[in-house]
C-alpha cells in the first residue's frame, strides 16, 4: 500500500467544477504554500459535452476568453425563424469539453504543489485530524480539506424523480443552411409524447451544427427516438446531410441536492458541481455558477475562512419549484409555457431572469406573459420555499 503524506487539499472529480475550483485556487494563490491532488478516474474524459453561457460581448474573464471558441449574436425560439432576436449586450457562448479539459491541465499541471492522480476514491473515514481517502489502487491519502463533485463514497445519491436528458448529434450538410450568428434556443414543433420536448441548435457555421433533442421527463429521453426525431428536424433544411459525433446524458432537475449539501454533516468535504445543487434546476445551465462558487472557495481558503453553502435566493428557488411542480404534474403544458414566455419577453430580460438578478417589478412583467391562471392554480397547492 502506497502513501502520500502532507497533502492540505483533494478534489475529487476532474471536470466543469472540479477543475474550475483548481484553476481559481492556482490564481488566488492558495497553492503557494499547499499540495493539491486531483482524483479522477477517466484519463481521457474526451469531447463528452459542450457548455455554453450567456454574457457580456466582451469577457473579462482571462479564462473564459481563452476558452470560448464560437458565440452567437442572436437567438430563435423555432427552426423555420430564419431573422431571430437580438441579444446585445450579450453574446451566447460556447465551450467544448476537450479543450476546457487540456487548457486546465495544461495550467495545472507544471505547478509543482499540484498532482493529478487517476484513480477511483472509493471509501473515506473522518478522524479527528483529517479526511483519509482510499483509492481503488489501494492507495491511502491524508487531506485537510476534500472538495468532491462525485456522489459515493462521500454523500448517498439521493432519487431523482424529473431529469433534463438530452441527445445530440453534430450534423454536417452539404449546403449552406444556418445563419451562422444565430441559434436555436427551444423548438417545440416536434412531438411531446407527454413529456416536454424541443430541439436545440447550435450552428458552428453555415453548414454544421448541434442538434440535439432536449427532454423534461421522469425519465431519459429514449436515444434512438432521439435520433430519428434529429434526423427528421435535419430533413426540413432540404439538403443532403450526415450525422458526426454524438453528445448525449441526463441533468438532476430537484432541489433536493442543495438541501443535502446544506445538511451534510462533515464540513471538511464540501459538494461541487452538481452534487452540490450548482446546476440551476429549472434550466440545467451551471457551468458559469461552478465558476463562481469556485472562485468564492478560493477567495474564502486564501482568507482562512470556513467554506459554507452556498444559499440560493428563496424567491428564485420558489419560482423553480412552481414551475417543476407544473411540469412534473402537467407535461403537456411545457410547451404552452415556455412558448409563451420567449413571445412575451425579450432574450435580455428572459436571460436576466435566469441569472436570478431580476427585480420583483422585472419578475411581474415575465409571470404577466405566462398562462397566470395555471400557475394560480398551483401557487394555491400550498407549494411553500424549503
């Protein structure tokens, strides 16, 4: 049995969250003077995902800057909507994957405090000094502070009754189809099957795109029903295409997972990323809020403080469950909803709102575009803030 002594930190799990909470760590100066080891057990996560946010057109961040590799100016809420809104002083970004994962390594790994180890932490014990980690390879680690955005061994994965799936393929055709600064944010003319369904697209140029099916259900989206409905939304451009590389996986839509962040009982292992409740349950977007908890971890070790939960606003935390509790309840009026808001209320005000940083005046004018007495009828479920 190895062992590696004197580490102070240990982050297990090396994607969005994880190497965010890494990269702010090295850029506050919080690994000058402590070791940091990184746990994860794929070498080679690949190009498994994209990520993309909404922000100013000029980003401050260095990070971000280096990392974004195509944005777009303006949104469509359907396919057949060739001229779509404008979203200045916005831009929606994109970042792949693979090169978030080479750019942080790259970063990280000439640092001579930090070490990427690719095991699997696969049980835990809390002493009174420290956490002691053990690894499918039989190797035992002491560590100050544990920073994981797996579930096991640390938190009991708790049930998931709604998920945000998704299936995507990038699709090549031999014309020229797209408006190349535009996307599609939600397209709902394909078939619900008492879920709630839209197509997604983001074009990386005049000929190729992400298609890709997005669903809110129970359960996950059924991936070759996936295909053919991307293969049917692909026909209606009318020229010849071929399917690339395919995305696909589930996102937890429940706030049940900031509830067990809260509650967890050793404050020396903190929840990232997902585990922590960071994706935005409504949406399923997170990868700039794991960038700020991130930093706010950093910030928070650097001054010697303790790194607490991370609270979300109660108002925006009731306006998630209301409308869960709709979707969950009443699929079949997602795309009533949600169609209604993006005709009533411009990209700004809309993206705004997602990014929690509305008024209550700014909150009246979007519920007053929506089907109020739908969700009247639900506020009076007695649905109250936890």
């Amino acid at each position: 049995m190895s062992k590696i002594k004197q580490n102070t930190f240990v982050i297990v799990g090396a994607g969005a969250a994880g190497l965010w909470v890494a990269l702010e760590m090295l850029h506050q100066g919080v690994l000058k003077d402590n070791r940091l080891l990184i746990f994860e057990a794929d070498q080679d996560k690949g190009k498994d995902r994209t990520w993309c946010f909404w922000e100013r057109e000029t980003l401050q961040n260095p990070h971000l800057r280096k990392l974004v590799t195509h944005s777009w100016s303006r949104v469509s809420f359907r396919t057949d909507n060739r001229v779509g809104n404008g979203l200045s002083p916005l831009l929606y970004y994109y970042v792949e994957s693979s090169d978030f994962y080479a750019y942080a390594k790259s970063s990280l790994e000439g640092h001579k405090n930090v070490s990427f180890i690719y095991e699997r932490v696969n049980r835990y014990l809390s002493t009174q000094n420290n956490i002691e980690l053990t690894t499918n390879q039989y190797r035992t680690v002491k560590a100050d502070r544990v920073f994981t955005s797996v579930f096991k061994p640390f938190f009991h994965l708790p049930e998931i009754d709604f998920w945000q799936s998704f299936v995507g393929f990038w699709v090549t055709f031999e014309d020229e189809v797209f408006t190349a600064d535009q996307f599609t944010l939600m397209d709902f003319d394909i078939p619900q099957d008492d879920a709630v369904r839209f197509v997604y697209m983001l074009p990386v140029s005049k000929s190729k795109a992400l298609i890709e099916v997005t669903q809110f259900h129970d359960n996950a989206i059924d991936a070759q029903k996936a295909e053919k409905l991307i293969r049917n939304v692909a026909r209606k451009f009318a020229a010849h295409f071929t399917l690339g590389d395919k995305e696909q996986g589930k996102i937890p839509m429940s706030q049940i997972l900031e509830t067990q962040y809260l509650e967890h009982h050793d404050e020396r292992i903190t929840p990232i990323g997902t585990v922590s409740g960071a994706i935005k349950p409504s949406t399923g977007y997170g990868f700039l809020e794991m960038k700020r908890r991130a930093g706010i971890i950093a910030e928070r070790i650097a001054a010697d403080e303790v790194v607490n939960g991370f609270k979300r606003s109660p108002r925006f935390k009731f306006y998630d469950r209301l409308l869960l509790a709709i979707l969950k309840s009443e699929p079949a009026r997602g795309k009533q909803i949600f169609s209604a808001l993006t005709k009533g209320v411009s990209p700004q005000l809309l993206f705004k709102f997602l990014d929690e940083k509305t008024s209550v005046f700014e909150d009246f004018k979007i519920f007053n575009a929506l089907p109020v007495p739908l969700f009247l009828k639900y506020l009076f479920k007695n649905i109250t803030v936890k």
